[in-house]
C-alpha cells in the first residue's frame, strides 16, 4: 500500500509574501482546509512544510507555509509535488477508498473468475468509473456503483465484480 499521497503540486508562488499556487490532485480541494503539514519531494527526499494559510483561487489552493515569507523562501518550490502520509490523510468514510490503493488490483468476476488488473479511477462526478485492462487487451469500464462493484478487499488485492450486460463486449 502507499504510504504516502500525492496531493498537489506547486506551478508557482503569488504574490511577493511566499505563497504558492498548488495545483490540486485530490478529489476534493477543500480536504486542504484540514491538513496542518505537507511534505515536498525534492532531490534530496522528503522535506517537512507546515501550512499557515489556505485560499482558493479558481482550480487553484493558495498555501502559505510557516516561516517562509518572502518569495525568494518558495521559488526554488515550483514544479515540486506535495505529498501526506497515510496516517494524516483525511479519513474515509464506509465503502470509499484511496485510488492510489485500488490502482493495480486483481479484479476478478462473482464466480472468482480472473478479469484484469484496474489501471485507473475515473473521476465523473456521479460516480467514480473503474477502467479494467483484461489480458486480452481490451479495457472494460465498470462504473463504481454497488450492482457491478459487490467487494473491495485491499488486503487480499482483489475487487469483485458484477458485469451488467453489454459490459464486456
């Protein structure tokens, strides 16, 4: 499992004050509001920010760090991604999971029978869709809703499905 999330990544400060402009990789941006640090990745691992100031601004998070202000403390900070650690992430509710920890499941039918590996979560807006890489080549899209996704098991690296008809053609 990961251990640590990606949740932004800074395209460059505002202002002269240090703040920088995060571009959001989270579902929700507002999740900011309620994160006390980040973690910047940078050439030499993993460097500590605590965050002093959250705005918006557009698709945009507007952070302001802790002793860092002036905007010379930031520049070198552009193009750098922010990452949490799983034990600071905000906390999921029943049936929800991280899409770091479902990318590369087995994803396997009712009957226990192999169907592929989900590769990627597609983010709708009604509901998240699975897109499932079969060996055959072939991608089916299984939408996340409780008639085709019956069990998540992170552990046991399995997510069982139900196809509806017309699903995998």
């Amino acid at each position: 499992m990961t251990e640590n999330f990606r949740v932004g990544a800074i395209t460059s400060t505002h202002g002269l004050q240090g703040e920088v402009k995060v571009f959001p990789t989270t579902d929700d941006p507002a999740k900011f509001k309620k994160l006390k640090k980040v973690y910047l990745q940078d050439g030499a691992g993993m460097t500590e920010l605590e965050i002093a100031g959250v705005k918006f601004f557009k698709n945009m998070v507007i952070l302001k760090f802790r002793g860092h202000d002036r905007i010379e403390d930031v520049q070198p900070y552009k193009g750098k991604d922010l990452y949490v650690p799983r034990k600071d992430a905000v906390k999921l509710e029943k049936d929800e999971y991280y899409i770091a920890d479902l990318i590369g499941l087995s994803v396997v039918l009712e009957d226990g029978s192999p169907l592929g590996t989900l590769d990627d979560v597609i983010q709708t807006g009604a509901n998240d869709v699975y897109a499932v890489h079969t060996p055959g080549k072939k991608e089916i899209l299984i939408p996340a809703i409780h008639q085709c996704v019956r069990k998540v098991d992170i552990a046991a690296g399995i997510v069982q499905v139900h196809l509806l008809e017309g699903m995998d053609e």
